[in-house]
C-alpha cells in the first residue's frame, strides 16, 4: 500500500503515535516531557522495524507524542521540508493561527517558518518575473503591483 506512493516520489512518513506509552512506559519523563533514556531505546528500535518493513528512510518514520506534545516540531518540520513550495507557507499559517486560537504554544520551528516564507518569497517573485512585461505595458508605474505584492506579503507573515 505504501511503496507506490514513494516509489512516485509522493511525501509520505509514518507516524508513531503515543510514543509515551512504549515500554517501560512507567519511566516517561513527564516533568520536561520526553522518553526516558530506555525509552528511547526502544522507539529507536521500533522505529528501525517499522521503516525496514516498509522500506523507508528512517527520517520517514516519527515518534510523537501529541498528548505529550513530544516530537510535534519535528513532525511539522518533515511536512514542511517535503511539500511542494506552494503548499509550505498555508500549512505554516493554517499550524500557527490554529495553535494561536487554542492558545497552545508553536509547534513550528524557526526554521519550518523561515523555509516557508523563502519559499512564498520565490514563488512570488517568481509570478512577478513572469507578469512584469503585462504590469509595465497595462499600468503606467510597475512599482504599484510590488507595493501591493509587497503590503500582501507583510500581513500574510505577520507571524514571523
């Protein structure tokens, strides 16, 4: 069921949910929120087996504990890293006014909101380039539009 979707070159991970109930699951860390060091021992261990089963990069294969909020970050940052760039900065925003209105913290990283807004900065000027020979012969200033792109772009990262 698997292969054909990465044999296509498709984003696909698994997800290893409740990683905080792997045993000896009496010994999860619940003060910082994280495996112990057995722990993580064996979801090391799980891990391995799951991507040797389906034939996957380890990186593919996430632990995460989303009542724990363990290993979120850094299953929004392998989405991020693997959509197309049209779809990276919508996910980051729709992930970060979610997280705002539940008032829960971000579980996206630096780096997740810097590759998404290089990415909307490419595909923006990317439009720009293509559009710029109709802007100049339809419009009597071509800085209107990039003003305009510009304004669009400051309240849409209004999160950074």
């Amino acid at each position: 069921m698997v292969r054909p979707y990465v044999k296509r070159g498709k984003p696909f991970f698994i997800v290893i949910n409740q990683i905080d109930k792997i045993e000896p699951f009496r010994e999860w860390d619940s003060q910082n929120k994280r495996p112990s060091e057995n722990q993580l021992k064996n979801i090391e261990e799980k891990r391995r087996s799951v991507a040797a089963f389906f034939d996957l990069p380890l990186a593919k294969v996430l632990p995460v504990s989303a009542n724990e909020r363990y290993g979120l970050m850094e299953l929004v940052d392998a989405m991020i890293n693997d959509l197309p760039k049209e779809q990276q900065a919508v996910m980051v925003d729709r992930i970060i006014n979610k997280k705002k209105s539940n008032n829960e913290p971000s579980i996206v990283s630096k780096r997740a909101k810097a590759k998404a807004k290089k990415a909307w900065w490419e595909i923006t000027l990317d439009v720009v380039s293509k559009t710029t020979g109709i802007l100049i012969d339809s419009l009597a200033s071509p800085i209107s539009p990039i003003r305009t792109i510009s304004k669009a772009a400051k309240w849409f990262f209004s999160w950074m």
